[in-house]
C-alpha cells in the first residue's frame, strides 16, 4: 500500500497551494482532500513491492522454463524430421 507519509505530504502541498482567503477553510480541505486520496487508492488494485518482487522472479523462472520447452521440443521435431 501508499505509505501514508506520501498522503499527508501530497495534502500538506495541496493545502499549501492554497489562496489566502480560504485559509479558513484549510483544515477541512486537507481533511477532505486526506480522505479522497485514500478512497481513490483503496479503490485501486495495489500490492507491495515485496509482492511485485516476488512475481517478478516467478515470471522470469516460468520464461526460462518455457525457453527450455522450446528448445526440447525444437530438438525433438528436429530428430523427427
């Protein structure tokens, strides 16, 4: 997930941005905007980067079984033929 350090810079920046007259209005702004980001990021279909990892290495270990596949079938066509 979004390290929520990230959400709380992003609001502070937000907020920050801000004209001076509604200044007042700041802390319900960043509130707001606060739990509008972590709905939109609970909504999307995140993993970690130890997942992310980790599936990479699967994917590469299946790519390297298929190449060998590949090549024993190819030798085994090549003998038949």
């Amino acid at each position: 997930m979004l390290n929520p350090k990230i959400i709380e810079d992003l609001a502070e920046k937000f907020t920050q941005s801000i004209p001076p007259g509604a200044k007042a209005f700041q802390k319900d702004i960043e509130s707001n905007f606060k739990q509008a980001m972590q709905s939109v990021i609970s909504r999307l279909d995140l993993v970690t980067r130890e997942e992310f990892d980790v599936q990479t290495k699967v994917l590469a270990r299946t790519r390297e079984k298929i190449e060998q596949l590949e090549k024993t079938l190819e030798a085994m066509q090549t003998n038949k033929s």
